[in-house]
C-alpha cells in the first residue's frame, strides 16, 4: 500500500509540475501570438 501510495502522490506532483509548465508555454504562446498581430495590423495601417 505505501508503495502505491507513494507512485500516487509522485504522479500528482508530476501532474502539476506539468500543467504549471504547460500553462506557462500556453500563456508564452498567447503573448507571442498577441504581439504578431499588432505588429501586423499597425503594418497593414501603415501600408494602406
């Protein structure tokens, strides 16, 4: 039982470990995406 236990709580740790990360890259990827499109639009502007 201790050793299930243990792979448990190891897993959920590794869980969050995962997900903080993956919220970092998704809110990374977001800002990226975000700054492309005014960096696009502000040239559409200056073009037309």
């Amino acid at each position: 039982m201790k050793v299930v236990n243990q792979g448990e709580y190891s897993l959920k740790m590794y869980k969050k470990k995962v997900l903080k990360k993956s919220l970092i890259v998704l809110q990374l990827g977001f800002f990226i995406c975000c700054f492309c499109y005014i960096l696009y639009s502000t040239e559409k502007k200056v073009l037309t």
